[in-house]
C-alpha cells in the first residue's frame, strides 16, 4: 500500500485459473449447469468457439443462473463474430439483462458483443447494486456515445464506488467524443488503478483530454493502456509526457504497436525521466513512470531511466540519475547551484559509495573538495540534526 492508501500493484484476478472452468464445448452444458445451480462455480469462461453453438434457450437459461447465483467471482464471455445470428439484438439484450441481477461477480467480461442495436442499459443495475465488482470490460462491444453517457450514470449511482479497480473500454467505437464521458466515469471510481483503451479510434483532441485528466492531482490511476491507437505519434508522446512531468502514480503507459511514435517522440519521454539542465532537474524528474510495454524501438538511455523507476525506494532513484548524468567524473561544476534541501544527501550519496567501496579512487578526494566549496553545508548539517 501506498502512503495515500492506494494499491501499488498491478490489479490482479482473485479466482484462480484453477477456479475457473472453461466452456468451449457442448458436452459441459450439464456441468455447467449443475454448478451455477448449486453454487461451487467460482469463475466461468464461455470461449468464443463453440461445439456445436447452444442454443437461445440454452443461452437463456445460463444467464439466468448466473443472475441468481450468489458464489460466483468471474465471467467472461467472449465471441469471435461469427456467431451474431445466435445473439440478435433481443436475445444479447436477455441474456445481459439476466446476467445483470447477479451481485456476487467481482468481474465481468463482455467481448466482441455487437451492442450498436442493443440496449448497454440493461447492465445497468448490475454495475449501481453489485457491490463487488473489481473489474469490468466492454472490449469492442460497439456501443454509441448515449450508451457510454448512460453508463457513466450508472457509474454516478454506485453503492460501492470504492470496489472498480480495472475499466476496460477499448475497441474501434471509441472516439474523441467518448473520452469526455469515460474520464467521468474514472471520476467516478476512486480507487481505479488500471483504464485500458487499447485499439480506440481516438485523435488528438482524445489525447489531450486524456493528458489533462492524468496532469490533475486527483488522478489515482496506476497503468493506462493505449496499445495499437493509431493517432499515438510524436505529437501525442509530447502530449502525454507533458502530462507526466508531476505525476507521481502512474507507472505503466501502455504504448504497444503505436509504431507512428519515432526517436522524437521518446525523446519526450526521456525528458521528463532524468531533466539533466542540473541537479535540482534531475531531482524532480518523473521517477514514477517504469514500463512503456517493451516497445520496440525505445532507446537505450530511456530504457534504463524505466529500469532505474522501477526501484521502491525513490531516493534510491535519485541517487542513481544524478550519478549517472552529473558525477560520473570527479568534476564539481554540476553541484554548484545545486538546492541546500538536497546537498545533504548528496553527501551521504558520496561518502557512502566511498565508504562501501563503489566509488573509484578520486570519490574521498571529491567528498573533501565539496565540504571545501560548501563551507557554510557544515553548519547546515548541524542544524538538521539538532546538534
């Protein structure tokens, strides 16, 4: 936990993959059936290939026990949009409707559903009562903007908005339209640690909205994902970077396949890592941020400032930039004009590395010559310990 009371972590699953039992075939209907009936199915994976398909009333009757069983943690329900017939827009609307009554899922995934027709509102009571949900994703369900607007009333409504940890709205129907509307219903959970909206159609107008939502300093959120979003270029790496510069909660941004981002743009990113204008820059550098999700073409010198980020201890941070970009040498110059709060650790930095044996044979002569050029530090040391 975090001094703030937040999580540090990456949100993960509570139901084991052990606990959960996969529905990929025909011949399970039963057990499946038997277990939501009796309430010992923890979690439950429809797979998006089905042998043969059930049928609507087969659907019909899974939904409803789901919607009445009150053991149950996770569901997924994925298609491969191959099966539209078996879920016309009266049938998608059933079965979610019954899915909506359950109050024990602390997680729900709907995937590749064609909701462009259907009414999303009918997850409504779901997501106000259910009291445990940790984890909701609507990934490329197709919804429209009024959907999305109902939703986040919905989200407005919750009796427990504490619980949402992970939202996932991603897919081609998200557009700058619809960032407004989703950073209302981040508002909305205060405990959200992860947003994905990977695959969105979002442009520069969506970025920017999103940039000033993780500039503010109540926003909380750990990872947000923007893999394969088509306007992530280089304008959109300085945008977001320029976002970054005060935040110190977000740790991973997710910028996979956004092959439009060049040396320029991470050059952005590298800037707000380890400013190197001095050492007072380079000490209020962004030390939080320590994954970019392995893009291929991250330079080097930016690599290393995420490795670096990732240390718990963010002096440690500190201490690390300002060795490798100011005293590497047994030159001075960088420390002059260096603030008074953080020429006593400096100190320390030094004369521990010599005392441990880490610094090279000039580092007791360097320790001498800075107590040399800052005489009035001694004084200040004192002060500071009370002596």
């Amino acid at each position: 936990m975090t001094e703030d009371g937040d999580d540090d972590t990456s949100y993960e699953s509570a139901v084991h993959d052990n606990d959960i039992l996969y529905y990929d075939n025909h011949d399970q209907y039963n057990t499946v059936m038997w277990q939501l009936n009796n309430n010992t199915l923890k979690g439950l994976t429809i797979c998006d290939a089905y042998n043969p398909p059930p049928s609507v009333t087969q659907w019909r009757t899974l939904a409803q026990l789901i919607g009445r069983n009150t053991f149950i943690e996770h569901f997924y329900f994925g298609n491969d949009g191959e099966n539209e017939e078996d879920f016309a827009t009266e049938h998608l609307e059933a079965f979610v409707s019954d899915i909506a009554k359950n109050r024990s899922l602390k997680e729900l995934w709907l995937d590749h559903y064609d909701f462009s027709r259907a009414r999303l509102s009918v997850l409504h009571p779901f997501v106000i009562e259910n009291d445990k949900l940790v984890k909701i994703s609507l990934c490329s369900c197709d919804f429209g903007l009024h959907d999305l607007q109902m939703l986040a009333a919905a989200f407005s409504q919750r009796r427990n908005p504490e619980s949402t940890k992970v939202i996932d709205i991603s897919g081609r129907n998200i557009s700058d339209e619809s960032i407004p509307t989703i950073v209302d219903i981040c508002g909305h959970c205060p405990r959200l640690q992860q947003l994905d909206l990977g695959h969105s159609r979002f442009g520069i107008q969506g970025l920017r909205i999103l940039a000033t939502f993780l500039a503010n300093p109540e926003c909380r959120l750990r990872h947000l994902t923007l893999d394969g979003v088509p306007a992530v270029d280089d304008e959109a790496a300085r945008i977001l970077a320029n976002s970054l510069v005060n935040n110190n909660k977000l740790k991973t941004l997710g910028l996979k396949w956004c092959n439009a981002i060049t040396p320029t743009g991470w050059e952005h990113f590298l800037g707000i890592l380890r400013s190197t204008s001095d050492i007072n820059a380079t000490s209020c550098s962004n030390h939080t941020l320590c994954n970019l999700k392995d893009h291929p073409s991250i330079p080097e010198d930016l690599v290393l400032c995420l490795q670096v980020n990732e240390y718990k201890n963010k002096k440690d941070v500190i201490r690390e930039k300002i060795f490798h970009y100011h005293l590497n040498d047994s030159d001075l110059a960088p420390l002059f004009g260096a603030d008074q709060e953080i020429l006593p650790d400096l100190l320390g930095w030094i004369g521990k590395a010599y005392e441990d044996g880490l610094g090279d044979k000039s580092s007791g002569t360097v320790f001498y010559r800075i107590i040399r050029s800052f005489p009035d530090l001694c004084g200040f040391l004192k002060h500071m310990i009370g002596r």
